[in-house]
C-alpha cells in the first residue's frame, strides 16, 4: 500500500477521521524541508570537500584549520601530506585538516589594479 493510499483511507472529514489526515500531511511537510534546508546542503559540501582532499597535488598553495598557510610537496599513500611553511621546513599533516574554503580564498585571482 502506498502513502498515497494510506492517506485517502485514513478517513473522510466529515466523519472526523480528518485530522489525522491533515497530520500526517503536515509531518512529511516537515520532513520534506528538513531534508531540503539541513540533510541536503550538509551532503554536498562534504561531497565537494572529499573531492577537494582527493584532487590535491604537489605545488598547491593550501591552508590548514588551524591556519597555517603552506604548499603542498608531497602526497603520500596513507592519508598524509608533507606541506613546506618556509623552505627547507616541512610538516607531515592528515589530508582532513587542509579548510577548503581557506585555501579557496587564499588562491582567489586577486583583482588587477590599473
């Protein structure tokens, strides 16, 4: 039986059966902007952070959570980074502290003055 059907043999309003009806309605309602204002936009950034993570390569400029700002110069095979701060000084970071929207405003085009 679908939802559909559920709802229409629920009962009919005259006979006072309507109220659930209408209750029922009103919690898929919920769900629906739940889901559209919380679940949704909270599934895609994680989606384009991974893929963020994942597309990192030597030479990229990144910033770190904690702020720190370096460039990527190595990618190792287990889940780290080696990021250089000044030359001849390196880290060894996880991929999951590089702040995409840090590095995305750090590698912004800065605007041409005249």
């Amino acid at each position: 039986m679908s939802i559909f059907n559920a709802i229409i043999l629920m009962g009919n309003p005259q006979a006072g059966g309507g109220a659930g009806t209408i209750q029922l309605v009103m919690m898929g309602g919920i769900v629906l902007v739940f889901w559209l204002f919380m679940i949704r936009p909270q599934a895609k950034k994680a989606k384009e952070q991974k893929k963020f993570i994942d597309d990192l390569q030597k030479g990229a400029k990144v910033v770190t959570i904690a702020g720190i700002h370096a460039t990527v110069n190595k990618v190792n095979e287990d889940g780290t980074l080696q990021i250089e701060v000044n030359p001849g000084s390196y880290l060894k970071i996880e991929k999951s502290a590089i702040s995409m929207e840090w590095t995305a405003g750090v590698n912004k085009p800065t605007a041409e003055t005249k």
